[in-house]
C-alpha cells in the first residue's frame, strides 16, 4: 500500500483531555483550518481508555471536560465515572466535521522535519500497519509525548 498524502493546517498529537481541548481551540480560532488528530488508541479519550476503571473525577464533570462541550450528565454535582468521561469526550468527537477535522488512530507520531519553508512541516507518522505516511502541516500541537 503506498503511502498517504494530504494537508492539513494542525497537527494535534493525541486524543486524549489535551488534544480534544487543542482541537475545540483550533476550531474555534481558525474557521477555515483542517486538523489531523494522532492518537495511538483508535478511540479518542487518551489515557482514560487504558487506565482509571476504578476512578472518578475529583470535581464535579462541569469543571472539566472539553471546553464548551455539553455532558450527558445531568446532576452537576455528579463526579464523572471512566465510562461517563470517555462517552464525553466521544460525543464531543461525534460532533466534529470530517471535512475539517481526521482522525487517524492507531497511529503513533514519529518525526517532525522542516522544509524549507520555516513554517512548514513534513510529519512522518508511523501507522499500524507500518506504512509512512506525510502531511503537510503548519502548527504542531503534542498533547502527550511517551519515551523509551
């Protein structure tokens, strides 16, 4: 399979708290701008997808969440659950316009290059399936970064 190619304005890496909040930022800032969203997981939610079966919010759900994005709860006094965050961030998710906004998941973000535009990147993300992928991006947002 060869390799794909498209061009977005931003490059959030990771779908997690960080990320989807960058996102509704972005949109909100720059009308006309497309994203592409990273995440390693094939669903947004970040971490909550991988840890937390136990935990809930230590405030009530209104004071945290992606910004300006209704929860499904309706006791604002609830301390959301795992399944009550990660449904909040899918619906979030649900609503966005894949016109401007592509989620690729399963994929892990790999490089960052410049060209010889100072303003521009070539970012080489490593899929699943291992292919290479470029896009051309002008900001790059990293939401959450893993080492070793």
């Amino acid at each position: 399979e060869a390799p794909m190619k498209a061009s977005y304005d931003f490059l959030v890496v990771g779908a997690g708290f960080s990320g989807m909040n960058a996102v509704a930022a972005l949109l909100r800032s720059a009308p006309r701008g497309r994203i592409l969203v990273v995440d390693q997981r094939t669903v947004v939610g970040g971490s909550w997808n991988d840890f937390y079966p136990f935990a809930k919010l230590h405030l009530p759900h209104l004071t945290w969440g992606v910004n300006a994005h209704t929860w499904h709860l309706e006791d604002p006094n609830i301390l959301a659950s795992r399944d009550d965050v990660l449904k909040h961030f899918r619906s979030y998710a649900q609503t966005l316009d894949p016109a401007r906004v592509h989620f690729l998941g399963g994929s892990r973000f790999v490089t960052n290059t410049p060209d010889d535009d100072a303003h521009t990147f070539t970012n080489n993300v490593t899929l699943t399936n291992r292919h290479q992928s470029q896009f051309q991006v002008i900001y790059l947002f990293v939401s959450y970064i893993h080492t070793h």
